[in-house]
C-alpha cells in the first residue's frame, strides 16, 4: 500500500471514497503490483468477451493471462458475445470495390472476382485448385509461420497464395522472398489497402485464420458472407462461427469452412490437404459456400444479446 501511495495517490483514491479494500487482494493488487483491470473484473456487475469459446479459455491459465483464476470465480457473471460484421460495408451483393458483384443466387460471378484478383496480383490464372488468402498482423500468434511451412504443398499441388498485411520483420521479409521467388503463385503486399481487402476477401477460394488466440476474428465472418470458405483454427470466435466439413456436416449441409484443431505445422498441412480434396468437388463446395452465405452475423444479433445482458443487469429478475 505505501508503494500505491507513492506512485498513484493513495490519499487522493480515499478521497474518492474508495474502501481499503479496493487496494487489497479484492481489488487493484495484482501478484504485488498494480492492476485497474483486475480490480474492474471483480467489482463488475457483469463481464463481457467478444465470443463464448473465449470467454472460457480466458478461465484457464493458457490465456488468462494471470487472471484466470478471478475470472473462473466470477464465471456466472462471463458472457461470451460474438461481434457483428456491417452488412452495408461487407456485402457482395453492394461491394463497389469488387470487380463483380454477387449474391449466394448468382455464386458464378465470384469467378469474375477470382480472375480479376489472379490478373492484379500477376497470378497464374488457372482455376483448378484453390486461391488461398490471408488478410492479417503478420505475427507468430496468428499462425502466419503454419502458412510458410506448408507453401510447399500449396504451390506443388497448384495451389495459389495472395497475402496483405504488415507485422512482424521477420514474417515480412520470409513472405517476400517467397513471392519473388514464385511470382505466378504468390503475390505478397507489405501494408494495408482497404479496397484490396475487400477483392482478397472476394476473389480468393479460401481464408487462412490459422490463429494461435483469437478473441473473435472477423476475417472468417467476411468470408463466410463473400462466399470464402475460412479455413480456421478450433479456437476462440472462430471455433463459434466456423463449421468443420467434416462427412457429417457435409451430408446435413451444416458445414460452412474448414476447421482443426492442433496449432502445429502437421495439423495445418492436413487442413489444407483437406481444402484441396474438397475443392476437386464443385458440388460439394459449392454447398459449403452457399450454407457460409446463409449464415447471419450482422450486428442486429449481437446487439440484441448486448440489449438482453444490459436488461438483465438494469432490471433483475424478482
């Protein structure tokens, strides 16, 4: 408490009404040091991540980050919301930046945004095996290293990479130098353009989410809606908004991507083995894709759920 009174003020928090307990083991203290977040965790009326899956991990010491162990105590009070995507800005139907516009009615002119990305980036323009794309931070933790160690399979199979982002030196330069030494299947711009997002997003076969955490995520929702199958890792957000083609989930049409489990280069090379398989039948593909347009993840439904949380805090039930 004295080490509190120095840097932060003590006397002025009291001031603020504050009780001694706030600076104790039920409030700021945090492994002898300081921690607002923490203190706001446990006098929270209710707690709120952005998906159910997280909401849970965030319980276990992998990715609770020291705070496992309160939130695991306040568990009743945790709700995992999955964010929403702006249909008035991701919507193939609208899309002013995509070379076609489409809908799950008119599926066939997303090849038009597939040839038109091929012919932007300088790919090959083939069209018998996937275009893969990746739309991210370049950092470890979103996998982006699963990517390089399995571009030899994608490119001996035919396969296509198209990738935008910016991170980390190390992913940049290995990217890089993977796109000059393989000009007509790997295409890799360092930076960010909104507008080449949006025709990644549209003209790739496949988005690659092969995230170590992922609290929500919402590369995969804007695939789902363009008709993109998102192949993810069984984490967080998109463990929520993904379903794995599995033969199950194929024959009751329920699958909508492609989905493991293993944050290891052989679990995502079998992945993307399984991209390839499914690709070879159109009909089977096309079906993932028209049941990943027909899912809603407008924010119409995330906020009624936010709206039903606030109500339930506001106005307890007597």
């Amino acid at each position: 408490n004295l080490a509190y009174q120095g840097v932060f003020g003590f006397d002025t928090f009291h001031e603020l009404g504050l009780p001694d307990s706030f600076f104790g083991i039920d409030g700021v203290e945090f492994h002898g040091q300081v921690s607002f977040l923490k203190a706001g965790l446990f006098y929270a009326d209710r707690i709120t991540t952005v998906s159910p899956t997280y909401a849970r991990e965030i319980q276990a010491p992998e990715q609770g980050c020291g705070l496992d162990g309160l939130l695991r105590t306040r568990a009743a009070d945790l709700t995992g919301i999955l964010n929403g995507v702006d249909a008035a800005v991701w919507n193939p139907a609208t899309d002013a930046a995509i070379a076609a516009r489409y809908d799950v009615a008119s599926l066939l002119a997303k090849a038009l945004c597939r040839a038109a990305l091929q012919a932007e980036t300088g790919l090959g323009a083939q069209d018998t095996a996937p275009v893969f794309g990746v739309v991210s931070r370049l950092t470890d933790q979103k996998g982006l290293h699963l990517v390089l160690a399995a571009m030899h399979d994608i490119l001996a199979q035919g396969g296509q990479l198209v990738l935008l982002g910016t991170g980390d030196a190390h992913l940049e330069a290995a990217f890089a130098a993977l796109a000059q030494a393989n000009p007509a299947a790997v295409s890799v711009e360092i930076g960010y353009d909104e507008a080449k997002a949006h025709r990644i997003i549209a003209g790739c076969d496949v988005i690659l989410v092969p995230s170590r955490f992922e609290p929500c995520g919402l590369t995969q929702l804007y695939a789902l809606a363009y008709g993109t199958l998102p192949l993810v890792r069984r984490v967080g957000g998109l463990a929520d908004s993904v379903v794995d083609a599995t033969p199950q989930n194929l024959d009751d049409a329920s699958a909508t991507g492609i989905v493991f489990d293993d944050f290891t280069p052989q679990a995502f090379a079998e992945a993307i083995r399984r991209a390839f398989v499914l690709f070879a039948r159109q009909d089977a593909w096309r079906a993932v894709q028209q049941a990943g347009m027909g899912q809603s993840f407008g924010w119409d439904a995330a906020a009624a759920r936010l709206l039903a949380l606030y109500e339930r805090i506001v106005l307890p039930p007597h």
